[in-house]
C-alpha cells in the first residue's frame, strides 16, 4: 500500500489534546471509517486503522451487491473517553472536520465512543449525520435512512442489533476456524479480553454456540472460572465502558490480574479491546491455539511472528471484526433489511465465505491468515478500482 491521500493533526485549543484523520483511500470520492478516543492515540496508529479500512472494505466487495465498497479512513482523538473534557473535545474535534464529515469521511463509532454519543456531538457539531458523505450514493436517500434507524432501534435481548452484528461476525470467525479443524465446539474454551461491544456481543455468541467462556478481562481485571463463566450474568451487569460489577460473581469465579487473560487455559483467545495487547515480551504467556482479533491491531507483527513458529495461528482484524462495518453498509444500501434474523443469517453467510477463502489461501500459498488476507485484496482492489474508480 502507498502513502495514505490525506493525513492531518488537529489540536484542540482548549485543552492541548491531539485529534488525527488519516484518509487512505476514496472509493467512488468516499471513504469509511470510525472514530476512536483513547488516552496514547496517535496519528501512526490511526494511519494503520485507515488503511485495514481499505482492506476490509475491499474483502466486502460482491459485484453482485447493492453496497458497493467505499474507501478507507479512520478518526482518533488522545484522551481518556472519562475524562469530564472528553465529551467537549469530541465536538470540537468534529466541528473542525466537518468539512471532511460532510464531503467524503464516513465515521462512527469505534473504540472509546458509542455511537449514539458520536451522533450527538455530530449533531452539535452542526452535521446532519456522521456518514452523510455517502448519501449521494444511495438510490433513494430517504429509504435507505430510515432502514438504518429501524436497525438501530432493534433490540435482541436488551442490547441492540448495532452492537451484535459484529460479535457475531467474531463469533462466526471463529467457528469457522473450528469447523475447518475439525474442532467441536462443545468443551471448547474461549478467554475474552474486553467485555464491550465487541467483545460481549463475541462472547454471547460463542457461549450460545456450546463454547465455554473461561475468562473475560475488563479494566478491573480478570473474571475467570475453568468450567465455564455466566456470560449473560456479566453482560447484564456492564457499565457503559464494559466494566463489570463484580458483585455478580458465583462462588467459582475467580477474579485475577488484567494481564490473566493471555495465559488463560482456552484454545481461542480473542482479544476484543485496545491496540497492541499482545507483544514479544507477553506473547510467550500464550497456550492458546487459535487468536482472533476481535479488536483492531491487537498482536504486533513480531510477535505474530514468534507465535507463528510455536504453532499459533492468527486471525486477522482486517477479517475477523469487518462485521460491523459491513453491516452499516449492507443496511443502508439495502442488502438487508431492519431484521435481527436476517442481519444474523448475511453476516455468518458473507464472514463464514470470507474465513475460509482466507484459510484455503494461506494453505495453498503456505502464508499465515494475515497474508492471505492481503493477497486477496491485492486481487480485488485492482478490480474494485477500474469498475468504480478510486484516489490514491
């Protein structure tokens, strides 16, 4: 990949905080991608999200679909989201790239906001909406708006079909990954580092599945419980940010320290909260057969590597957590409709597709997941890129 089109460093002149928007790609003058806020942010790795944006809006492509890929972009703002001045910064942020917002940057939320808060500093940023970029892309505008609030208003057992789709998207990764191994999945254990939305949604459906959810980390630590943890108990007792009130707990749940989580006994270990979790100094901790990443960049390259050579298999973000983002679009455009079921049934078909023909790749190729991945979006891009027309 080359040099990302647009990049830029904004600086909030209230508090001194740094925002960053990295546009690697358009597709059609429009790009995708959300908007993070974490203490540490920086303008590399956002250049790093933006351009896994390119690839997994580009491993979405179905020439026989209605959406049709869009570029890749991402947002990220250095601030804790619990600061008191966070909720002030994210607006400022947006009102000083509301011309980008209005023109060709697609956002919502990611790590740090939800997407209602992203709505309502969109709002008083004076947006219309924070993808209303793509809009002159749709058929009919009107339609396409309304089917995208009808799916967010839908609920699956409290919690909404928004923050599902992606998890189950992970979830799917995974048991694709089982299925080709010849893995049943009852017995399975499963460790989850990060109980939001991804990572909660990601366990439901794993523990649905028969899998049994050992461990689950959030910013107090680790709940862990060798025969299997109450996964609907735990969601139901989230804050906001995911943490869990550890008044819940059984007799055998164990609380330990946030790191337990690496070296928990599971054979998937799906990290599904910050950015490089997984490192050369912890990577050896890892027993686990399988890593999903649920969360964006969470295993550094090095240390893909040494896992790599102890047998440990990867399963790239670019992959694994395109749910979400693919979701958005297929709603909008109108694959699918306001329909939980349905919502379901097209992410498993499309992630279940997507995981295998990566695998049977890297087979063929004898690469790791992450290559294979790349390779066929080297594929596809060129292709993406005569049909449809693209800035680089």
């Amino acid at each position: 990949m080359t040099t990302p089109l647009l990049s830029l460093t904004w600086t909030d002149h209230v508090t001194g905080r740094q925002g960053f928007l990295v546009v690697d790609r358009l597709v059609r003058g429009v790009s995708s991608g959300g908007l993070r806020m974490r203490e540490g942010c920086t303008l590399e790795e956002v250049t790093g999200l933006a351009r896994g944006m390119t690839m997994k809006e580009a491993l979405h492509y179905d020439p026989e679909g209605r959406y049709i890929p869009l570029g890749g972009a991402k947002g990220g703002i250095d601030c804790d989201p619990r600061d008191p001045a966070a909720y002030g910064i994210l607006v400022r942020f947006l009102r000083a790239v509301r011309p980008y917002v209005e023109s060709f940057w697609t956002t919502g939320e990611d790590l740090g906001l939800t997407q209602d808060l992203v709505d309502r500093a969109a709002t008083e940023a004076g947006l219309v909406s924070s993808i209303q970029a793509v809009y002159p892309l749709l058929d009919d505008e009107t339609a396409a708006r309304r089917r995208l609030a009808e799916a967010f208003a839908v609920e699956v057992d409290g919690i909404g079909l928004d923050e599902l789709a992606g998890g189950c998207g992970v979830a799917e990764s995974v048991l694709a990954a089982l299925d080709r191994a010849g893995v049943p999945y009852a017995g399975t254990r499963v460790a989850v580092q990060g109980l939001g939305t991804m990572g909660g949604a990601t366990a439901r459906f794993l523990a649905r599945a028969g899998l049994h959810v050992v461990a689950v980390a959030d910013i107090k630590g680790t709940i862990a419980n060798p025969a299997g943890l109450d996964v609907e108990a735990l969601l139901a007792a989230r804050d906001t940010y995911g943490t869990v009130d550890r008044a819940v707990l059984r007799p055998g749940d164990r609380e330990l320290p946030g790191d337990a989580w690496l070296s928990a006994d599971a054979e998937v270990l799906v990290p599904a909260a910050v950015s490089y979790a997984i490192d050369t100094s912890n990577q050896g901790r890892i027993t686990a057969r399988w890593i999903v990443e649920a969360a964006n960049m969470p295993v550094l390259p090095a240390a893909e590597a040494l896992l790599a050579a102890r047998g440990v298999t990867v399963l790239p973000d670019v992959v694994v957590n395109s749910g979400t983002n693919a979701w958005w679009w297929w709603t909008l455009f109108g694959d699918i409709g306001a329909d939980a079921e349905e919502a379901f049934a097209h992410t498993r078909r499309a992630m279940r597709a997507l995981v295998e023909l990566m695998l049977a790749r890297a087979e063929a190729d004898g690469s790791s997941p992450r290559a294979a991945a790349h390779a066929i979006v080297s594929d596809r891009l060129p292709v993406i890129a005569e049909r449809f027309g693209w800035y680089r």
